[in-house]
C-alpha cells in the first residue's frame, strides 16, 4: 500500500496523518503546500478541498485524517 498527502507546515492533523501511516508501515508521498507545491495543485487534484491533509491509499481518495483513522477502524486495523 502506497499513501499520498498534501499537507502544510504547522498542521496538526498532517502530523497526525503522516504518524498514523507510519504505524501502519505505509510509505506516503508528502506534498506539502509552500515547499513546491501550491494550494491551486490541490484544488486540481482535489476539487472538494478545503483544507489540509488529504489523503489518498493506493489510487483511493480518503479525505482527511479523521476520514484515514475511520478507515483503518473499519478495516479492523
């Protein structure tokens, strides 16, 4: 399994995020908004964002880290 993250610096929930896939021993892609990659990316690849992180796991968007908890509680992980 293969995570993506668009996140921000000084978030929480990114943190968050990124820690919970660590704990899963997902490897991620981090694109983090400011260090090359800019809010109008996000918005493109994710018409529906309003905020930070988003997540997708191999190819599914997942939303954000309440969503990414939800998910790994529903798989019984």
């Amino acid at each position: 399994m293969k995570a993506l993250i668009w996140s921000r610096d000084n978030c929480i929930y990114c943190e968050n995020a990124k820690t919970l896939l660590q704990q899963k021993g997902i490897d991620y892609e981090e694109r983090k908004l400011g260090e090359g990659w800019t809010k109008e990316q996000l918005v493109e690849s994710i018409p529906s964002a309003k905020s930070v992180p988003q997540i997708y796991l191999d190819d599914q968007y997942i939303g954000g880290f309440t969503e990414l908890r939800k998910y790994f509680t529903q798989k019984g992980e």
